[in-house]
C-alpha cells in the first residue's frame, strides 16, 4: 500500500545542515500521516517529528525542536526533515514511517538512511 524510501543522509560536521528526504509511493499520499524516527547504535528507536496529512500541524521531540523542520510536499509525494545546527549526539539512523489517519501506529517504514555528525 505504501512504501517509504530515505534519502539525503550523509557525514556533516557539527553545527551543519542535512535535509533529508522520504520518497512515498502511494496514491493516497495526501491522506498519511508521516514521521520520522532515528535509532542510534544500541539504542531503542526514537521519534523525532511528525506532520499531519495537510501538513498543517507538526510535532517535534523536545531534543531537536527549533533545530529541525518537518515539511511535505504533497504534490511529489515528499516529506522533508530539514536539519540545523546538528549535534553529534544527532548521529542515528533516520527512518521516514507513515500512518493513516486513524490509526494510532505506524505500519510503514523505510530502509533508513544514515545521519553521522563528527565534532
């Protein structure tokens, strides 16, 4: 139903900028909810932003509010994470996840994409 692919990740020196992509195959992009969540080597999965199916809420962790932006687009089919200011401590990989409307889970994830911040 929907598939989800990464990309945009790469090495960044601290206090860079990576803006990472989520590609969706879907016709029903408008009506998915997506988020993006990293998991570090040997930690649990964490969320980091999420955006609505128009795109006009969104919902950040605590730990990278005011430093990263989730946006779509859904003309292409596109949900962006613009990262600022990245710490190492942002090092992870990021996986881009879509929900439907009503549902409380996300039941699609991508392959990740890896994101190394050097200090």
């Amino acid at each position: 139903q929907v598939q989800l692919r990464e990309s945009g990740g790469g090495l960044v020196q601290a206090g860079g900028s990576l803006r990472l992509s989520c590609a969706a195959s879907t016709s029903i992009f408008s009506r998915i909810v997506v988020g993006w969540f990293r998991q570090a080597p040997g930690q649990e999965r964490e969320f980091v932003a999420a955006i609505t199916t128009s795109g006009d809420s969104t919902d950040y962790a605590n730990s990278v509010k005011g430093r990263f932006t989730i946006s779509r687009d859904n003309a292409k089919n596109m949900v962006y994470l613009q990262m600022d200011s990245l710490k190492p401590d942002d090092t992870a990989v990021y996986y881009c996840a879509a929900r439907g409307r009503l549902s409380t889970e996300y039941n699609a994830w991508g392959q990740g994409t890896q994101v190394t911040v050097s200090a």
